[in-house]
C-alpha cells in the first residue's frame, strides 16, 4: 500500500512538472527579417536574470526575402549584420550584447571586408568570441557568407 501510494504521488509530482509553464524557450521571427521556410529565426531563452537570444544563421535577404548586394561580399555583410541587429533590438538588446559570432564563408579572400564591417557593428574594445569556417558553399551560389550569433540581453 505504501508503494502504492509513493508511486502515486510521484505521477501526480511528475505531471504537475509537465504542465507547468514552458515559456522558459520562446520561438520568434521579427518582422524586420525574412520569414524563413521550416525554421525560426531566433530561440529566446529565460535565463532569470537574462535571457539568451540564439539566432539561425544569417544570409543577405532584406525584410520581404530580396538578396541584398548580389556579387557584392561588403553588402551581403553590411544587410547580414543589420539582420543581426534587428533580431537582437526585437528581443530587447543591442548589438553589445552579442557573446558569439559564427561566420561561414565559401571565400577567405573577403575576410578584410568581412572585418570591416563587422566592426561597423560590435563593440570592438571588448568583441564577442568567434568561429570562422570556411565551407565549399553555401545553400545558394548567390549567398556569399552567413553568420550565426547569440546574445545575453540583462532584463531590466
């Protein structure tokens, strides 16, 4: 009888555990970006004195899905980071809060420019950790870098 009910009150423990608030990840994709086709744009996570803001990676394509700067690397980058940008600022930071930075390029030869204007947009006194990979290509002949990145925002 004892195991019974033990048994018991740990179903009842376990399913109050699952049916408690699961906001803690919220899925999101601002409206100042593309919409994406079978992924999300950013995961927003609770952090209780934070949050972490993980985004998909980043192409060249303005708000209504347009590739910026066709065989242009400086504007891919330049429309690649305002991406960035605008999913950070709708989660309530700002681009000093960027922790990590992962670049995907096809091209080595554009990591100058890349640099360039990379430093238009971080804090360069103190910039964010990095990865730098250099692939064989990206998903479109046409896209010539992406960039993934994640935040921690401090709630106000």
């Amino acid at each position: 009888m004892k195991s019974v009910i033990l048994a018991s009150l740990l179903f009842v423990s376990t399913q109050a555990l699952c049916q408690q608030d699961t906001s803690i990840v919220k899925l999101v994709n601002p409206k100042t970006v593309s919409t994406p086709h079978g992924f999300t744009q950013a995961a927003i996570i609770d952090l209780g004195n934070s949050k972490m803001v993980i985004m998909s990676g980043q192409v060249a394509l303005d708000p209504k899905g347009q590739l910026g700067g066709l065989n242009d690397f400086s504007k891919q980058a330049d429309q690649v980071f305002l991406n960035s940008k605008s999913i950070v600022e709708s989660a309530g930071g700002t681009m000093d809060n960027i922790v990590h930075l992962g670049f995907y390029v096809p091209d080595l030869s554009n990591l100058q420019a890349l640099r360039a204007i990379r430093d238009k947009y971080i804090n360069t006194k103190i910039p964010p950790t990095s990865t730098l990979v250099q692939v064989s290509r990206l998903f479109r002949d046409d896209v010539l870098l992406e960039i993934e990145a994640t935040a921690v925002i401090p709630k106000k």
